[in-house]
C-alpha cells in the first residue's frame, strides 16, 4: 500500500489493525468462550461448593450461579459505560487503551488460577472486571481510530469495531472447542486465553501516538502537530487539520447537558435511529445465541457432534 494513497499510511493501517487485535478481538472472545464447556464449568462449581462450603448445590442452583458467570460480564460493561467518557478526558484515548488491557489481564489471571484456587469467587470477579473493561474499550477504541484517520477514512477505520468483535465471537467459540481447550481440565485456559490477543496488540501502544484532537483539547497544540506529521507525512494536509481542530476546539468548550441533547429537536431524529438500531440488535437473540450454554440445543433436534459449528454460523448470522 503506497503511503498516502487516499489517506491510508502504513502507520494508521498498523495501529488500526494492533488496536483491533488487543482490545476489540478480547471483547468478542470473552463474550463466546464460556458457551461450549459449560457442562464442564457447572461441575466444577458444584464441586467446588460441596468442597469449600459443605453445601451441595441442586441443579436450579447451578443454573443460576452459570446464569451468574455468563451475565456479570454484561453487568460490569453496564458499570463501567458512564465511567469511560470521564477518563477518556483525563487519561486520554490511547491511556484508557492501556487500563483496559491491563484489566483484561487481571481478569484472565482470576479466570485461569480459578480453578486451581477452587474458587467461585475469583471466576465471577475476572468475568465482571473483563465486563468493565469491554465498556472502557467499547466507547474508547471507536473514538481512538476516528481521530486518528482523516475525514474521509473516518468510516473506514470504524469498520474495525466489528470485525473485531465478530472475529472475537468466532475464536472465543472455536478455542472452547472440546478437542481444543473446552476440556474438563483446560477449560480455564480458554476462558483466560484473550490475554494472549491483548499482550500481542498493545506491545507497541507507548510507541503508537496519542489522538491529536485530545491533544489539542488539552491546550498541547505542538503535540499535536507531532502527533499529525507521523500520521498524515504531508505538512498542508496537517497544517489544514490544524485549523479545523482550532475550531472545533473552541465549540467544545460550550458544555450541553443531557436535558439540552434529548430536548434538541435537530438531535430527535439521529437519537431515534441509534436507539431503534441498539434496540433491535439487542432484541436479536444475539446475546443468547453467543453466550448461554449450548445444553437447550439438542431440543432442537441437532446431533451433539454438529451443533457447535452450526451455533457459529447463527451466532455469525445474528451479528450481521
């Protein structure tokens, strides 16, 4: 790809892609993995109550606490939505990259040493901060990339977000596989294994530049221009997105409350398409379809030995 050719630099493309692969793909993959051991995930649990607890747990109880794993990591993305715009503003688009990443870390340490600990606890924190992070990442790495790209590439780079999400979905599923990790005994290694995507895509974040446009909220106007320089290599082009920032800088400035955005009535109409967009996705099944356990399908007549591939194809059908 040559350099500059309708706006793409070999840079933004490697950045799009390192970010993509160590925050997105995460996201997708913790969202599937814990669907195929399912069965062997309710034993351990109720092996490990009986030990730690002397409590024997009935099946209803088993499937609430699974209910409890699988949903607690839509509970901390719940959380920590209202939480992400704050420190975007204080630490930065690319500084909340890498809080999410470790997040995502100490979450995979809880999920594979789980077992070991015997420890239903530590399974139910790593999945709730994995949930945290995904919120972090989910309102961050959209706005990270945008800002970054020029204007007209701003569509382009966001459709890494969901390829990253549906190739993490596809993964998580495959490596849950039985004759992969979903094992009796390698189970959490597969719950912990978005580590591996985080550690291989944030490796270079220190060396990837922070978003011009924060810089320049910040009143850092010469970073900036740095920040611009690496990424566009053409100094009118820059120059060009220098004022643009100046302006825009300074409409920023004027704060608008949630009253004032529900109540515009210039607001009323792309308010109504995102939600009714939200809405119908979320009312999809896609959730279900991704992430409860897989032991309601046989119901529907599919032979155990096949239904696992055939989730991913309704689970890809879904998403699109």
């Amino acid at each position: 790809m040559a350099e500059g050719k309708q706006g793409w630099t070999t840079l933004l493309m490697f950045i799009c892609v390192c970010i993509t692969v160590g925050t997105v793909i995460p996201i997708g993959y913790a969202f599937a993995v814990v669907n195929a051991p399912s069965s062997f995930i309710r034993s351990w649990i109720m092996e490990s109550a009986l030990t730690r607890y002397s409590s024997r747990l009935g099946e209803s109880q088993v499937t609430i606490m699974m209910s409890a794993v699988v949903s607690i990591f839509l509970i901390g993305g719940m959380l920590g939505a209202p939480f992400a715009p704050i420190f975007s503003a204080r630490l930065g688009r690319r500084g909340i990259l890498v809080l999410s990443g470790m997040l995502i870390l100490v979450s995979c340490i809880c999920q594979l040493f789980c077992r070991m600990a015997n420890s239903i606890e530590m399974l139910l924190l790593g999945r709730l901060i994995g949930g945290l992070a995904a919120a972090l990442i989910y309102a961050t790495q959209p706005m990270y990339l945008v800002e970054l790209a020029p204007a007209e590439l701003s569509g382009s780079v966001g459709v890494f977000t969901c390829i990253g999400i549906t190739g993490g979905i596809v993964l998580g599923q495959v490596i849950s596989f039985n004759f992969v990790l979903g094992t009796e005994k390698l189970w959490p290694y597969a719950l912990a294994g978005s580590g591996i995507f985080v550690i291989i895509g944030l490796a270079p974040i220190f060396w990837f530049p922070e978003s011009p446009r924060f810089l320049m909220s910040q009143g850092r106007r010469e970073k900036a221009r740095v920040a611009l320089m690496r990424l566009r290599r053409d100094e009118a082009r820059v120059n060009a997105e220098m004022a643009e920032f100046e302006v825009t800088s300074e409409k920023a400035g004027q704060k608008i409350t949630m009253k004032e955005v529900l109540c515009n009535s210039k607001l009323k109409m792309p308010l109504i398409i995102v939600s009714s967009f939200h809405f119908v996705q979320q009312m999809s099944g896609i959730n279900a379809s991704c992430s409860l356990p897989s032991s309601p399908l046989p119901d529907l007549v599919l032979l155990r030995g096949h239904f696992h591939p055939i989730r991913i194809h309704f689970s890809g059908v879904f998403v699109a």
